[in-house]
C-alpha cells in the first residue's frame, strides 16, 4: 500500500490544477479526510468552495453527490425515504443523496434545522434511519460543506452540536493578485475539471485512515493535547470550550498530519499547527468578549501562547 504522505501529495497537485495558491487549506481538508472528519469551508461567495470540493472528489476517486442547501429542503430529501411498489406489495427504500462517499453539502446554513439536524447521526455513526430501520453508510463517509457567513436572510445558524461534529473549519479567502492573475490565465472562461487525475479510491482511502491510526503519539504530546483542551474550558472569554470530542479530533488530526510529513511520530508543532482549524470553531465567545473583539481563533492562539509545550526531544517523541 502506498504511503499517506504520496497520496496527499499527489491529490495536491492534481487539486492544485484548479485552485490556485491554496496549498495549505489544501493540506487541511486532505488530512481531514484522511482523518475520517467532517470539513466546514466559511468563506464569502465566489471564493472557490464548491469548486475546491469538486475537485477534491475527482482527486480522491470516490463517489459523491452534491446537495444544494434551501429552506424547503427536507430531511428526506437527504436520508432517502420508503415508499410502496405496488408491483411487490412492498415499502422500498429510495436512497437519498447521504448513500455516498463525499457528501458536498453546498450552503448548508440555508437549510432549515431540522433538515440539519437529520445529518447528525450520519456525522457522527455513519448511518441514517428511516423509518425506524438504521441502514449504514458506505465507507469511507464524509461530508464537505460550505456556508456563506455574510448574508443572514434565509440562512439558520448551525447548531452547536452540529458544529462540534465538523473536525475543522477553514476559510479560503481572497486571492492575491498574483494568484488571480494566474487563476485567470489557467482557467479562462470554463473550469477544466477533465483534466483533474484520479489519485486514489474508496478502498485505499479506508486503508490509509487505518494506516494513520497507527502513527505514534507520546504521552507527554498526548496530555500537551489535553491541556490545550482544557484551558479552553476555563478561559475567562468563553462560555463554552471545546469538547472531549475536540481533543480526540485533534489528536486524529495530529497522527494524520505527522504522516502526511513522512513521520512515524507526533510533535508539538503538529498540535499547534492544528490548533486553530480544529478547536476554534467548537468554542463560544462570552458576549462581553465578542464585544471587545476577540475571536476563537484568537482565543486558541492565545492559550497557544500560554500552555506549556512538552520538550521536543526526538528520542521520546518516536516512543524509544
């Protein structure tokens, strides 16, 4: 089997053929997959998010659907419903759009709650229920999805239980004109999305999430993980800090990204380089804090700051 590390790479190129100057957030929603989580892009429209997911589902080699978000999309209209054959006399199961691999679910804060919450079970156990029968989802499963943070017409907030389940969220932003430029030149008046290879497929995917499992972390980068998570708990600018499904994230996160480096062990610099995208948008701002300006992502990069980090010594760190 091959290694994490040339299969990333290459779904890096072969995504870097439509998105330009991208190449870390990039990086993120690959080790997000290869860690078996969810990805959230929050960004302003027109800057890339369905067409970075698309390509990413071409690269990966699995299949997908894309559901656009509105708000009479309904929970069947997701999980599939039964429905009578009079042929057989029998209630038959039409599969909904969730029966996949890649999940693009594009603008997903325009649904109505409870069309997203009907997506929570299918997050976190990988199946749905219809009609009181639990049917599981293929493997691997995973859901991309975008939102738009700027208008607030006809759009719901995603509940907190909903985001926890998101590994990290990313926000792509605007170009530089440099990289617009050379958007422009590359991609003209059409996307190319034929001219994107196929890397990888389902099979090899499973493979590699299980393969990535086997990276080594150490205790002391095992409680340095901890105690990031913790301070969060107890910081004076949040009523809510991150979950112990957060820091299990992020220590799946941490063994991914490791791999993805050609390493067998986790280091310090790989948490907090995984900090931000994984934990921050698990917590909530008091309201005075959101008054005076903070943000999550400042408040993790505060703890960041504050938190001791365990001493980098390569002999612990590999487990010898």
């Amino acid at each position: 089997m091959r290694e994490i590390a040339e299969v990333s790479r290459q779904v890096l190129e072969e995504t870097e053929k439509i998105i330009v100057g991208k190449g870390e957030k990039i990086r993120l929603i690959i080790m997000a997959v290869l860690a078996n989580g969810h990805v959230l892009l929050d960004d302003l429209p027109g800057v890339g998010k369905t067409t970075l997911l698309k390509t990413l589902s071409i690269a990966l080699g699995c299949a997908s659907r894309r559901v656009q978000f509105v708000p009479d999309l309904l929970p069947s209209d997701i999980c599939g419903m039964k429905i009578y054959n009079q042929k057989t006399g029998d209630f038959q199961l039409v599969e909904g759009p969730v029966m996949t691999n890649l999940l693009l679910a594009d603008e997903i804060n325009r649904a109505i709650p409870r069309t997203q919450s009907a997506l929570l079970e299918a997050m976190e156990e990988r199946q749905v229920t219809v009609d009181g029968q639990t049917h599981p989802l293929p493997s691997p499963f995973l859901v991309l999805a975008t939102e738009n943070p700027v208008e607030s017409e006809s759009t719901f907030r995603l509940p907190a239980a909903q985001m926890d389940r998101f590994l990290v969220r990313l926000s792509l932003g605007y170009p530089e004109a440099e990289e617009e430029q050379r958007m422009l030149r590359n991609l003209g008046d059409r996307i190319p999305f034929e001219g994107v290879r196929r890397v990888t497929d389902a099979a090899e995917l499973t493979a590699l999430q299980t393969q990535a499992a086997e990276v080594y972390i150490s205790d002391a980068v095992a409680e340095y993980i901890v105690a990031l998570a913790g301070a969060t708990r107890s910081h004076s600018a949040l009523t809510m800090g991150a979950s112990p499904r957060g820091s299990r994230g992020l220590y799946r996160a941490a063994k991914v990204w490791a791999a993805m480096e050609g390493r067998s062990y986790v280091t310090p610099d790989d948490v907090q380089h995984l900090a931000v995208p994984v934990l921050a948008h698990r917590l909530v701002l008091t309201g005075e804090a959101r008054f005076s300006g903070k943000t999550p992502e400042g408040v993790v990069r505060e703890i960041l700051s504050a938190v001791e980090v365990p001493p980098r010594n390569e002999e612990l760190l590999r487990g010898r």
